[in-house]
C-alpha cells in the first residue's frame, strides 16, 4: 500500500490593516513608527519606549530621525543626562500619535 495523501490547505493569511500617513514632500510614516512616539509619550523617554518595542536604542534613535525628516521637525524634544534624561513629543509629534 501507499502512504496516504495529505490533503494540502490553502493559504490564507491572516487580514492586517496598516497605517501610512503620506507628506506632501513625498516621505511616508508607517506604522511601525507610529508606536515609537505613542511608546515616548507614555515613558517620557526614549530608552524605555525603545526596550518597550523590543528594538535597540540606536534604532529609536534612527527612526525618530527619519521621522523628524519626514516631518521637516522634531517629533520630540529629548533631554540628555541618563537617569535625568528624557524626552517630550513636540506638537508635531503628537499630531502624528492622533493622526
């Protein structure tokens, strides 16, 4: 006798909405960074709005600037001084979190 066949399922992924928000200068917002400056206002910082997302501080930091260029501004203020550092979303930035 023969194995028997396995009757194969088709594919059907599961149905996702994502947000782009489009500038007239042509750059994009996904929504993937949406959630940084959403995270930055809760944590009134960028470390832990970072560590919340699971990404590496360098990479917030990379994607808040890709952010502020596609604004043509700061999203945040930020603040050094590590454990008295932190940031602030600027109007701009908590248009984007409305939006």
């Amino acid at each position: 006798m023969g194995r028997a066949r396995r009757r194969a399922r088709p594919w059907s992924p599961a149905p996702r909405v994502i947000i782009r928000l489009d500038f007239v200068c042509g750059s994009r917002v996904r929504h993937g960074k949406f959630e940084l400056p959403e995270h930055i206002a809760d944590a009134g910082s960028i470390a832990p709005a970072a560590h919340a997302l699971r990404m590496s501080y360098p990479r917030a930091l990379a994607l808040m600037a890709q952010i502020d260029a596609s604004l043509g501004q700061p999203a945040a203020i930020r603040s050094a001084g590590g454990a008295r550092g932190g940031a602030a979303l600027t109007d701009a930035g908590r248009d984007i979190v409305q939006r």
